[in-house]
C-alpha cells in the first residue's frame, strides 16, 4: 500500500474511549487496531452487509461502527455496544474470557476479535503448489506452501496476508546435520521472552533467544518414526516469512510467577529482520514501529495503556479518555507489553 493513502488521516485519530468496567485493556486494542489503516482500507474496500450472518459478524459489524465513528472526529467514545457485543460472543462461544467485565490478557483480547474478523469475510480459494525442488530451500518453501494450502484453501482472508507469518520447527541430526523433519506454522502474534543474562536486552536479544538452537537428547530425544527409535536432534526455529503488520508480544512472566520488569530496548524505526528470514523474498523485511500497548502493574491486577505514532508521525499516549502528545524518547519504558510494527514498502 502506498504511504501517501495515510495521509488522509492526517489531523484525526486523537479519540478518547471511555473506561467501561476493566475494558483499558479492550481500549488499548481498540487504539492500535484503529491506527492499523491497512485493515482499516480492507474494511473500506469490502461490503460489510453483505458478509455471512453469524455471531463473528455481529463483532465486524459493531467494530466497523466504532472504528468509522473514532475517525469521524476527534472526541471522546464509550464503546459500550462494540463490548456488549464482545461479552455476547464470546458466551455465545463458551469463551469464559471475554463475557465478562474482568480485566484479562491483551493479546489473548487481540486473538479473539481478529478471529473473529477473519472469519467473518473467509472464504474459499484456490491454492496450487506446482514446480520441483532442486535445493533445500525450495524443500523448506515446499512444506510451508503445502502447509497455507492446508490451512487456508477453504478458510482464506486478506487477514491472513496482512496479519501472519509463517516460522518453522526443523529437527537436523547431531552427527550429520542433516534435516529430518520441517515442520511450518503460521503465526499472529510473536510471543518472545526476555533473555535472562541481559540487564537491558534488545528486541533482537529475544529473537536471538526465541531462534537459539535446542538439543533434544537423553530422555528428550526425538522419536524418529522412520527408523523406530529415538534419536539426538538439534532442534531450531526459523522464519520463512513475516507479515506486513507484525505483532509482538513480550512474555515478562518469569519462572516464580512473577513479572519481569525490565525496560526492553526495540526501535522506533528500521527494524531489520531480513537476517532471520530464510524465504525468497528476505528484502522486504524492514519495519517501523507505530504502535505500543503497555501494562503498569503485576500480573494479575494493573492498567493497559497505549502509545501510537499517528500519521502525522507524532506520537500519541492513549490511556482511556485521556489522549495527549508525547516525545518519541518517552516511547521505550519497562511497560511495554506488545509491540505493532508496520512493513515498510
């Protein structure tokens, strides 16, 4: 998408939303999806009426309202239909987690409504994968195509597209290194821990560490079904694709229940992930950060919070009603809990 289509949300976007019992956390959502103007143009593009009846499409339909109505001027909003809405789908689909007014987890919130949307405008497609390997990589592109197929074919949406990356497991041998299992799998949302020997780690400290080769051997050997044994495996985590808007969240529970509160380092621009990609297409993967939800508190009790550079490129502290300007050096603090970065063209 071009970046001169933003520019028609230059001066809006600075709506407050109202606090309705424990929903900060909804807010915070809300202020990040809404400054997500790709799936705001994908909305725009389709004929919300006229998509598939369905508890999911009551939670497209009461979105589109509200996110129109956040843009149609600078105000403030008590999104209390779009959260009834939510409470009543999510009963209707014994989700226990969302049909209250109890405070819960952001990206567990995140998962749920964009399920929700993908569902709504899923359809059938057509998916082939046709040609021969004749190297490695062409194997690895060959399972995770096969793999979309599976998954998507009869399911598919432009959230997929937008939304998810592709990473994959794969097991080598220990004594020639060979490759004895590939395993692809898409993701929404990157959950990365905070490495443990790091006072002040970085955002590509926790990809390290998420990508950081494991031995499987002992007790923890692999069971090869080939050969009807266990076997001793390097087991390690690749990246075959990252989406245009890649999320990440930031997993500061520690190993004694408690809350990791150490301030991550990640930039506000030129995220460069092209080393950790291994697909064709490693150059478009530079990204700029435009959105921040954070989580002041312990782990069970606290306030979401959100920072959001808007398209004017100032940034922006969402924290329910309240909306004002911020430095962008105030952006990085020990709150930070998910991560919105944007793919840059």
């Amino acid at each position: 998408m071009n970046p001169n289509t933003f520019q028609k949300y230059n001066g809006f976007g600075k709506t407050g939303l109202s606090n309705v019992g424990n929903s900060c956390y909804i807010n915070s959502c809300i202020q990040c999806l809404s400054h997500t103007y790709e799936l705001n143009e994908l909305l725009d593009s389709l004929d919300i009426l006229a998509c598939k009846p369905g508890p999911d499409t009551t939670i497209l339909y009461e979105w589109d309202i509200l996110r129109k109505m956040m843009w149609k001027q600078n105000c403030n909003i008590t999104p209390g239909s779009f959260i009834r809405a939510i409470h009543h789908v999510a009963y209707a689909k014994q989700n226990t987690m969302f049909s209250g007014y109890q405070q819960n987890d952001i990206q567990e919130f995140l998962l749920f409504l964009m399920d929700c949307i993908h569902t709504s405008i899923a359809r059938k497609v057509v998916m082939n994968v046709t040609g021969t390997t004749t190297s490695e990589l062409d194997d690895l592109a060959k399972s995770c195509y096969e793999m979309m197929t599976q998954m998507y074919s009869n399911n598919y949406s432009e959230i997929i597209q937008l939304f998810y990356g592709i990473h994959v497991t794969v097991l080598e041998s220990v004594t020639n290194g060979s490759r004895l299992s590939i395993k692809p799998e898409p993701f929404f949302i990157l959950s990365l821990y905070l490495p443990l020997n790091k006072e002040n780690p970085t955002l590509y400290d926790c990809i390290d560490e998420f990508c950081k080769v494991e031995r499987l051997e002992g007790e923890n050997a692999w069971w090869n079904d080939s050969i009807n044994q266990k076997q001793n495996v390097d087991k390690r985590l690749l990246f075959w694709s990252f989406p245009d808007i890649f999320i990440i969240h930031l997993n500061r529970l520690t190993n004694d229940g408690n809350k990791d509160t150490r301030k991550m380092m990640f930039p506000l621009k030129d995220l460069n992930l092209t080393q950790y990609v291994k697909g064709y297409n490693k150059q478009s993967s530079i990204y700029d950060l435009y959105g921040v939800c954070e989580h002041s508190g312990d782990l069970f009790h606290g306030h979401y919070i959100s920072k959001i550079r808007i398209s004017d490129g100032q940034w922006y502290t969402f924290n329910d009603l309240n909306v004002s300007p911020i430095d962008e050096n105030n952006v990085i603090d020990s709150n930070a809990y998910c991560l919105f970065y944007r793919k840059k063209k």
